[in-house]
C-alpha cells in the first residue's frame, strides 16, 4: 500500500501500462520466436497468437486499471502532465521513425542480398512492426516516468 | 540537471497564507499536487497562466511570487 502513497494516479497508470507493454511483447515474442525458427511463420500462425494477446490485455486492463482507479485518488490532467505527455511522444516518435528507416533499409538490403537473409515475408513484416511499436510504447512510458520522477 | 531559472516563493507564501495545504493551493490552482511539490522543488517552470493563477490565489503580484534569475 505504502507504493501506492508514493505514486500519484497518472505514475501508477503509466507503470501499469509499461509492465503491460512488457507482458505482452514477452508473451508475443516467446510465441513467434518459436514459428520463426521452424520455418511456421504465417498469418495462420500468427492470428491466435495476437487473438490471445489481445484477450491478455483486455483481462489485464481491467483487473489492473481498475485496481488503480479505487485505490488512488484520480486527477485531472494539468499543464504539467500534458507537458510531460508532450516531451514523451517526441522519444516515441523518434523511437518510430528509426523502426521505419530500420525496415526500409531491411527490405533494401534484401532486394540486393536475397540470398543472404532471405525475404522478408509480410508476417515478418508485421512482426517487426509490432516490435517498433513496443518499443515505441516502452520508449514514451519510461520518458514520462523519468520525468514525473525527476520533477519531485 | 538543467536549473530552472524562474524562482518561485510558493512554499514561503503558502506558509504566510495560514499554512495552507499544497493540496488546497492546487485545487485553487487547478493543478495537481504534484505539480505543486515539483514547483516548490524549483524543478518546474509554470507556464505564465499558471504563474497568475497562483499569485492570485495569494492575492500577491506576480513578481512577489516568481523571479526571473
């Protein structure tokens, strides 16, 4: 309870969706892992691993989000939080934008060198994105608790 | 850590203001409390509708509130 006193409502938001945005990409990840290496990967494959990660997440936002909200004590956002929001979707879309630029130099380097990595199918495509997107997530959860930190 | 260059007696001028809460000046405020507490910890510069917001909860002017260093 004592953690709870000592993170405001938007603190403990934030961690909850980071600890989300771990499980799920772990969980992803540990399940795709698996297909790459045996040659499975395809849409077949993929579409009830992400059916679960959704279920996953649903379950998970409201045991948890729900937790948050009748523990703490819930505030209106103010200029600092938006401030803070702002300076974090920044990180986020940098952290997209290198994603981007890392598969359009992937797919570049494979039309040159298909003989080396193979192709890059769409599956492996989405995979990929979904990693940037984490990654991406991650990246703007952390700057705001960084900075939610730093300012107290 | 950059230094925040607006100085604020916030901390001073609640004290004088019969002690009054950082949970009341922030709701007077419309701000959360945390905001206030990053304020009195000088590692917050407010915007200037902030800064007037809260010198006029204190009924002081402005510059009795911030400083500019």
């Amino acid at each position: 309870m004592q953690f709870l006193n000592d993170y405001s409502n938007r603190e403990l938001n934030i961690w909850a969706e980071l600890v989300l945005d771990i499980i799920v990409s772990l969980y992803f990840i540990s399940r795709v892992y698996p297909l790459l290496i045996n040659d499975q990967f395809n849409s077949e494959a993929l579409l009830p691993i992400i059916f679960t990660n959704i279920i996953i997440s649903i379950i998970y936002s409201i045991i948890v989000f729900g937790a948050i909200d009748i523990f703490t004590k819930k505030e209106k956002k103010d200029e600092r939080d938006y401030f803070y929001e702002l300076k974090s979707y920044r990180i986020s879309y940098y952290l997209s934008q290198g994603g981007i630029l890392c598969i359009i130099f992937l797919i570049a380097y494979n039309a040159v060198y298909q003989e080396n990595i193979g192709l890059l199918t769409l599956p492996k495509i989405a995979m990929i994105f979904f990693i940037i997107a984490v990654i991406s997530s991650t990246g703007k959860s952390l700057t705001q608790l960084f900075n939610y930190r730093k300012s107290i | 850590m950059k230094e925040q260059r607006i100085k604020n007696q916030i901390r001073r001028l609640r004290f004088e203001a019969n002690e009054m809460t950082q949970a009341e000046l922030a709701e007077k405020a419309s701000v959360t409390r945390q905001t206030i507490i990053a304020l009195e910890a000088q590692k917050y510069s407010p915007s200037l509708e902030l800064a007037f917001r809260i010198a006029k909860v204190f009924d002081v002017p402005l510059e009795k509130a911030f400083q500019y260093n």
